[in-house]
C-alpha cells in the first residue's frame, strides 16, 4: 500500500523546485495525469478490505485536491515570474526624448521660382510648363534661327540619336507652343522650366538650368508695357526703388531687344567686386515678340503685338543670396542646401 504521507512530501517537494513550464509539464504527468502515481494510489481503494475503505479513500482525495489545488498556485508563479523575466530584459525607458524627424525643405531654386510665381501671378500671368525635349524646328527654327544660322553657337546643344530631336537650350520655344494653344486669345504667361546646354561647367554655367520666360500677346502691347512689368517685378523681387538698366541687345527672336540690368544690390551702384566694379548686375534678356515669331504662333503681326523675356533663376537666387558658384545648386551637398530654410 503506497504511503500517503511520503508521496505528498515527495510531491510537493518536487512541485517547489519546478521553475520553468518543462519541469511543471513533466511533474504534472508523472503524480496527476491519468496514469500518474495519485490515480494509481486512489484505484487502490479496491484491494483494501472494506473497514479500511472509508478512511483511505479519504485520505487519498484530501492527497488528491490538496496537491492539485499545489499544482494550479505554483503554475501561476512560474508564469509570473517568466512575465516578469521578460519585462526586465526587453526594459523600455519611457523617459528617453524622442528621435527627432528630420524635416526636409525646399531646395533654394524652387523658393526662389515661388518668389517669381507670386510676383507675375499678382500681375496676372498664369504659369505654362512646355516639354524639355524639343525639335529643332520648335528650339530653333520658328524662333528664327534658320539652320547654320551664327546665333546658334550660343546654344551649344544636347543633341539626341532622333534626328533633330534635341534638349531645350531655353524655355523660348514654350512661346511658339503657348501661342498655337491660345491662339486667337490674348497671353500673359510665365514659362518655368529646366533648360539643358552642352557646355563646360564653370562657377557661372551648368550643363542644367532653369529659366522663366514670359510672354505677353495681344492689342497694343508696347515696349512701356515690357519695362513697367519688369520694373515692378524687380522692385518686389530685389526690394523698392531698384533702378533698371535696358541695353541693346541681340535675339533672332525678339526686335529691338535688349538686356535688362539692376543697380548692384550689394554696392548699391558704387561698383563692387559682384558686379565687376560697374554698379550693375545683368538679370535678364527680353524685347518685343518678333513678327516673324508671332507670325509662327498663328498670330498675325499687323494686329497683334507682344513682349518676351527671359531670366535665370539661379543667378537671381545667387545674387540674392550672395551665392559665388552656381555649382552649389546641384552638388547636392549637406552643408549647402539647409542653409535655406
Ligand atoms: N531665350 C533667351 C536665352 O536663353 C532669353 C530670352 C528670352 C531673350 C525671351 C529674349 C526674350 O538667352
């Protein structure tokens, strides 16, 4: 007969040092399963004679319930205790700051075409984008630059393997696609865009730029009209009583024409080393849409008259920031760009 009172202290003994669900698993078959050791002390009720039959079968369940009730309190422990095992090691300070987002900003080109875009918008011009990939006869030769024609070699052109299929070399051609769009309406646009050129790259020139042209069509539009715009244009952009300076000039596509220079804005007109010691800095090319030009856009010259400029916005942006080298713009390099915030 087996002995109550030693298979309790051994199975409570052994149930005290379980510290894991393994060792719990393998106490719980071994003394409660089916075929563990307290059902097989309870099935031997039946071998006892009758008059021991009461006081055993009492003794084995009070065995029975007590270690089960042992069971069920120390699983919860161990469970506990791997819960608490856990939180310690994963430990998660909530009082650590945070990791701060890095905030990206505009790069200084496109401030600087914001700035443009509310100017002109405040004047009424609304924004036109044309493609970068032009033909030769939209980049060149319906702005009256004929095949061989000499003014070409201040182009120098990204050619492409189509045939006279080319990179812009300014945002002029936008003009022609403009005019046949609204054409008989009248125009106030701005074109901004990327403008490619096959040329050594210097403190002054990129292969990639950007210009903003502007094209004004329609009755009675006169040179006055061009100078007042591009002087009120100057006067928000650079700030009040900036001084304009129009000088002749050449493009095949605009007669007269002329370049457009303001009164230095670092010396002020005294002359300084950013302008060259002259008192003034270039900022764009313009002059009046040439008949031919009009005449190419579907408008006819006798009725229609209009102006075109051009500028570049990231030799405005360097004179506004006081920027030497224009390669800053696309090098991409961290200690440029955020200085624009
Ligand atoms: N397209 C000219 C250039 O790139 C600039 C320009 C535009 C001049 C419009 C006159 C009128 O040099």
């Amino acid at each position: 007969m087996t002995d109550l009172t030693q298979l309790q202290q051994q199975a409570e003994t052994e149930l005290a040092a379980s510290q894991d669900d393994a060792a719990l698993e393998a106490w719980r078959i071994k003394y409660i399963s089916r075929k563990g050791l307290i059902p097989a002390a309870v099935k031997q009720i039946g071998a006892l004679p009758p008059e021991e039959r009461a006081a055993y079968g009492q003794a084995v369940n009070r065995l029975k319930q007590g270690v089960q009730a042992a069971f069920e309190v120390r699983q919860q422990a161990v469970k506990e205790a791997s819960l608490q095992a856990e939180l310690t090691a994963e430990g998660i300070d909530v009082t650590l700051p945070g990791r701060r987002p890095q905030l990206g900003r505009l790069h200084p080109i496109s401030r600087t075409l914001r700035q443009i875009y509310d100017i002109f918008g405040s004047m009424g011009f609304q924004i036109y984008t044309a493609r970068d990939v032009e033909t030769d006869e939209t980049n060149f030769q319906l702005l009256n630059f004929p095949k061989g024609h000499p003014a070409r070699e201040m182009q120098d052109t990204f050619h492409t393997t189509v045939p006279d299929v080319l990179l812009r070399t300014h945002t002029s051609p936008g003009q022609i696609h403009a005019m046949r769009d609204y054409h008989p309406e009248p125009i106030r646009v701005i074109l901004p865009g990327k403008c490619y050129r096959y040329e050594q790259v210097t403190a002054r020139s990129e292969m990639m730029f950007y210009q903003v042209e502007g094209l004004a069509v329609g009755h009675s539009i006169t040179f006055a009209d061009l100078k007042g715009t591009l002087h009120a244009f100057a006067n928000q952009l650079f700030g009040e009583g900036r001084q304009l300076r129009f000088r002749c000039s050449h493009f095949p596509f605009t007669e007269p024409s002329a370049e457009v220079d303001i009164d230095c804005i670092l010396c002020g007109g005294k002359g300084c080393r950013v302008c060259k010691y002259s008192g003034w800095l270039e900022i764009l090319g313009c002059g009046m849409v040439h008949p031919t030009v009009l005449r190419n856009g579907g408008y006819d010259p006798d009725i229609y008259s209009g102006y075109a400029f051009g500028m570049g916005p990231e030799r405005i942006s360097m004179l506004l920031h006081g920027i030497d080298d224009i390669r800053y713009f696309y090098a991409n390099d961290a200690r440029f760009l955020p200085q624009f915030a």
